[in-house]
C-alpha cells in the first residue's frame, strides 16, 4: 500500500494469484498504482470485468482519452509507454475496429479452423518428436517444456495461420509474443519484428496462398484510405498481423505450460482425463478459468464518470482487467473458485474477454491447447515436475500470468 492507500501492483508478478485476491478482497473495483508510478483502477471481480469490458464508455485508445499521454506528460522510459503508443486492432476503438475486426474475422471461421485441424496435430506431433529427442541426447536432465514444448507449437500454429513459411527461416516465430519488461528492449524487438513482417507481407504480395496475411491483402485490393493507410494496405496488414503473431503466441504458450502443469500438480485429475472420466477441453476450460494465461492487460479508458459496482471511475482515468483473478471470483464459484477441477460444471470466465474487443481466436486456442495437451500426457505417460511447484518462477511481469520454465522428465 502506498500513502494514498493505493495497491500496489508488483511489476514482477511474483504472485499473481495471492495479488489478485488480495485486490479482490478490496472490492471488484479497487484503485492500485501500477509500475511507474501510475494510478490507476484494477477489476478483478467476474461482473464488474464483463460490466467494464461491454461498456463503450471505456475505450482502447490512448491517443483519444488517456490526458496523460496527450499532454505528454509521461516520459519515453515509462515501462508501460508500449501499451499506449500502440496502433492495432486492440487499441482500436468504434467503425476502425469493428472494420479490421472484419477482416481477420474469416480466419477465424470454423471452416477455417477445420481446415487447420490436421496442421495444428501435425504440428503437435513434431514438437513431440523434438522434445523427445532432445530429452535423448541429455539422459536424466529435466527439459523445460515451456521451451521446447509450449513455444514451438504455439508459435508454429499461429505461423499456419498467418502464412509464415516451413522452418520459419526469417526467425518471425523465435520470439513472437515474448514480453520485455525493459520499454527500450521492447521497442527495439519490436521494431526488429515489424521488419521482418513487412518483407513477409511484401512475399505475400507476390506469392499469395491460403492464409490470413493473404487474405488481408485481397480483402484490401482498391480499399479507401482510413487513418492515411489504405484498408488492406501494408502498414495496416503489417500491424494487423504482428498483433495476430503476438496475441497468439505468448498466451497460448501459457495456457499449455499452465494446463500441463495443473495435472503434474494433481495426479487425480490427470488420471480423470487420461481415462478418459473428463474431456481435455474440459481440463482446458479449468486452466483458463483459474489460471488464464493473461494477468493484468493495460489499458481502457473512462470516456465520462462510469460506476461500476458502487465505484465511480472518473473520465480519463485508465484501467486494467485482472483476466487471472475474475475466474476465481468467490462471488460466481463460491469458497473454493481457486481450486482446480475439470469436473465443476460452472467455468465461467472472461480469460478471452468479452465484448467487441473479446479475443478473435478463442475456437483455435481451445482446439490447439487440448490437442498440445493431450498428445503431450500420451505420448509421455511417464511425465513429471522436475522442480517443487513452488519453486518455478514467474515471467517477471504482472501482465502475463505463467511461468518463465516448467522443467520436467519426460
């Protein structure tokens, strides 16, 4: 706590499940100071989060409602200037989102999704050839399968999705969706990122083939200009897919170590789904519902006094969602919300949002994590922790909610 009696967000995210129920014993909405000194309101109760989260009066864009970035009172070293310079999809707000919402909608199609069905399991099954391999050369060490599981699958689907070519030979998966704490190292990466987008964009233009980078440049074949880019134009198809590569990448990277690791911590359950007592896609809804792969997400902001449960947010004021702590909302899933177990018939979260600007690929996550999962445990009967679970540590940040390794034997 600070003077004011702000809470005070640990920028680290050392423990960001005894946070966020220390935030929501304050009440769903409860102001904190975020890292650089920022105040701001933390929502961390499951209907104050939908509330928030359905409610136009709370906006995305920071160039429009934030007066703290408009007057320029926040310095370039500020750690969470990213989040609010950004100029995508997700900070997008009205007719501009809603039109690039379109345009990535049809990837997301479930005949799209169908059709990825097969390269997602083939994807899996090579990343388990990998691993298993690499465990072969290294008798009796543990192998993080944060690393050399959870990373390539996840970045390889969305690499599918988007077009990126076999082998990656550009490096655009190595570190799609990783969070840099450091806002200078954040730029740089980005910026390095954005590069090499760009000359796969350009590749796109003259090889197009069946996928989203493809479609968003025919979709925008003659489109008018909008914000000084042309619908489907290039810088918009560049930031349009670097979001989809990061937004699809680092989340569904935690969702697989979080998944795995709620059943290496829980061999009842994990029998429940290896017998087949439970569906995966039951075990998967658990995870997202008490440990959803995204913490605090920065930023929306008031665009006149809002209250929201009891507590009048004032205009201009930014927030953020607590998605980790909203599933395990005592008041939805009574005294035991943090308890983990596939069977509950209420699961009930906001882990991919709600709202217009809810997660566009929540029937590809689902499907992608209970395929990873699955294989993962059959493939590696075997499988366990090779670290006490209170010893592995977190990422570093209180944005994402996962861990920075998972070492296990397979």
């Amino acid at each position: 706590m600070d003077d004011d009696g702000l809470f005070v967000i640990d920028p680290a995210g050392t423990d960001i499940h005894g946070e966020g129920a220390r935030l929501r014993a304050r009440g769903p909405v409860t102001r904190v100071l975020l890292p650089g000194g920022l105040a701001a309101w933390s929502v961390t109760g499951y209907d104050a989060a939908r509330q928030v989260l359905a409610d136009d009066r709370f906006a995305k864009n920071a160039r429009e409602h934030w007066p703290a970035y408009i007057e320029g009172t926040l310095g370039p070293d500020f750690p969470l200037i990213a989040w609010a310079r950004m100029d995508n999809m997700s900070t997008a707000d009205g007719e501009r989102h809603t039109r690039q919402r379109h345009l990535v909608a049809g990837a997301f199609s479930p005949r799209r999704i169908a059709f990825l069905r097969p390269r997602v399991e083939r994807v899996v099954a090579g990343a388990l050839d990998e691993l298993a391999a690499y465990a072969a050369e290294r008798p009796g060490e543990p192998v993080d399968l944060k690393l050399r599981y959870a990373h390539p699958v996840a970045s390889r689907v969305i690499g599918e999705l988007l077009g990126v070519p076999d082998g990656d030979p550009d490096g655009i998966l190595d570190r799609a969706g990783y969070v840099e704490p450091n806002p200078r190292k954040a730029a740089a990466e980005f910026a390095a990122l954005r590069d090499k987008i760009e000359a796969l964009v350009a590749h796109k233009r003259r090889e197009p083939g069946e996928d989203l980078i493809s479609d968003l440049i025919a979709a925008g074949s003659g489109g008018c200009p909008v914000s000084g880019a042309g619908e489907g134009s290039d810088t918009e198809v560049v930031g349009l897919a670097q979001l989809m590569l990061n937004t699809g990448a680092e989340p569904a990277r935690n969702l697989i170590t979080n998944t795995a690791l709620a059943l290496l911590t829980r061999p009842g359950q994990r029998a429940l789904a290896e017998d087949g007592e439970v569906g995966w896609e039951d075990v998967v809804e658990e995870t997202l519902r008490t440990d959803a792969p995204v913490a605090h997400l920065p930023f929306r902001f008031a665009t006149e006094d809002v209250t929201i449960a009891g507590v009048t947010i004032a205009r201009g004021d930014p927030v953020v969602v607590g998605y980790a702590a909203t599933g395990r909302d005592p008041q939805v899933h009574g005294a035991a919300a943090g308890e983990f177990d596939a069977r509950h018939e209420d699961k009930r979260h906001v882990a991919f949002g709600h709202g217009v600007h809810r997660c566009v690929g929540p029937v590809l996550s689902r499907m992608e994590v209970s395929i990873a999962v699955r294989e993962l445990f059959m493939r590696f009967p075997g499988l366990r922790l090779a670290a006490e679970p209170g010893e592995l540590p977190g990422q570093g940040t209180f944005v994402m909610n996962g861990r920075l390794a998972l070492p296990v034997h397979l």
